[in-house]
C-alpha cells in the first residue's frame, strides 16, 4: 500500500533529503541539536518553543534537560510533521509535557506575550524570506530573562562556482551538461532574491539588537575543506546524488533526469560518481549559532 501524500517539508525532513538514511542523518544533526540546547542555557521546570520543530528533534532533546516538569511547544507550517511529533511524543511517554502550535516563524501571536522561557530554531531563518519579522516575534513571547537559541546555514558563503566546477567536482570534461543541471537550481532559487542566500551571520546579529535582545553572542563557523563531509562514508553517492538539498527544490540525480537527455545524464552522473566517492571534491559551508536574552 503506497503510504499517504506528505506536504513538501514533512516528504523533505522524512524521506527526500535523507536518502533513506534516517539514522544516519539524526546522527549527523544530533551535535547540532546538543549545541543549540547548549546554548539555551535550560533550566528544571522551563517551557520551551521549538520554531520549525519538524520531526521534534531540538523539542525532544530539550525535554531530557529539563526534568519531569519541563514542557515543549512545537510549532511548525506543516501539520504533517506535527502529526508526526505527536506520534513520536506518544511512543516516547512524553505527549504529556507537550504542546502543538501550526505557525509560521512570522506570526507566533497565538503564544501571547510571556509565555515562554527559552525559543530555539534550526535550519528555519534560511527559508523565510522576512527575517526581521521572525525576529520581531521572537522576542515577545519569550520572559524576561528568557533565552533565543538559533542555528542557521549560512548559504551565500558557498559563493558562485566557475564553469568547471559543480558542487566541489572538476566538470570541465562535462560543463556544458553540468551548466545546464546548474541553472535549473539558479532558476528555482535565485542567489540574488531568495530566502537562503539573503543574508549572513552579521545580519542575524543586526536582526536580533533590533527586535530589542541584549547580550547578543554568534558563533561563526566556515569551512573549505576537500573531502565528504564526514559520516558520508560508503552512502557518500547516494547522498550526494538522491537527496534533495532542501525542501524547495529536487535531488541531483531528478534535475539530471529532467533537465538532459538520458545519455546526458548517465553522462554527467557517470563523471560525477566516482570524484564523489573518491572525495575528489571542495566543500564550502558555513554555519552560526546564536544566541541572545531578553532583558525585559
């Protein structure tokens, strides 16, 4: 029986952007969930809102560091991913200590003013396009003394790519093939206009003084690396080829096939696929934790 159709973010988070490796990619996020706990600072008794929430991820760690009374809102656009958090808080005798908010990043009114400790995010800034107004309704339903926690990609440090490279790989046997896969994902997200590439971390901690928090902290992280990233190992083509870089757009092997002829794409991916598993790429990625109080 073919399982029942999914919004885009819950198909993304649960099926498309993982390859079919869900362990693996829990495993790979599970440091980024820690250190945005980390950062929020969690005391026994507190409720926190998990902006974006997704699969529950943050919301269910937070609730191993906040004892018995602890409690956890999880928001997020897609009612299929909150179905899904419901169901996992049920399996894991949790359903008590939490609530469920369908709500964008943009209008958190719902919450009313000072009704939350601690607000954390996750990969949620990156894909809406007025930042200004998420931050804006951060602040007021957090305490006083309460605590933001972020963590954000920061896209447009990948740059733009020259001819004979794509993602990291030599193309130059292949660039007219690989120009054209290129400029299907220019097209579905412009690097000039779209939500992922508008900003940087100096603008999240412009964004944050403005929406009125204090003691503003970021952590920026870049990397130019070559190599997988790590934990890849033997999945490496699979992930690189079959998984959909984000919610937005298709995986690589899809826009191949969409976008050339069968013998172009066999072509392009049967260059592709041995510098990726070889490792013969660069990386280029950048991150920022942040992470603020409002004072009053």
């Amino acid at each position: 029986m073919a399982e029942p159709s999914r919004d885009i973010w819950a198909e993304w988070l649960l099926r498309r952007g993982t390859a079919g490796d869900k362990e693996g990619w829990v495993n790979f996020l599970r440091p980024v969930r820690d250190r945005v706990l980390e950062n929020a600072r969690l005391s026994g008794g507190e409720t926190l809102l998990d902006v974006g929430a997704g699969d529950g991820l943050i919301a269910f760690g937070a609730l191993e560091r906040m004892g018995e009374e602890g409690r956890v809102i999880l928001s997020d656009v897609s009612q299929d991913l909150l179905d899904h958090s419901r169901s996992l808080a049920e399996q894991k005798g949790v359903a008590g200590r939490c609530r469920y908010l369908r709500a964008p990043a943009t209008d958190l009114s719902s919450l009313g003013d000072a009704s939350v400790d601690v607000v954390t995010t996750r990969s949620v800034l990156i894909y809406v396009r007025d930042k200004r107004r998420a931050f804006s309704e951060f602040h007021p339903v957090l305490k006083p003394g309460g605590r933001l926690s972020i963590f954000e990609p920061v896209a447009s440090f990948s740059g733009t790519e020259t001819r004979d490279v794509f993602l990291g790989c030599d193309v130059s046997a292949v660039a007219d093939l690989a120009e054209k896969v290129k400029a299907f994902y220019h097209r579905a997200q412009p690097r000039d206009s779209d939500p992922m590439y508008d900003f940087d971390e100096r603008d999240l901690v412009r964004l944050a003084e403005e929406a009125g928090f204090a003691e503003v902290h970021l952590d920026f992280e870049a990397e130019v690396a070559r190599g997988n990233p790590p934990g890849w190992g033997e999945k490496a083509w699979d992930i690189f080829a079959k998984a959909a870089p984000n919610p937005l757009v298709p995986s690589l092997e899809e826009v191949a096939e969409r976008e050339l002829s069968p013998e172009g794409a066999e072509r392009l991916l049967a260059h592709l696929k041995p510098l990726v598993e070889a490792g013969q790429r660069t990386r280029r990625q950048a991150s920022a934790y942040l992470r603020a109080v409002k004072l009053l």
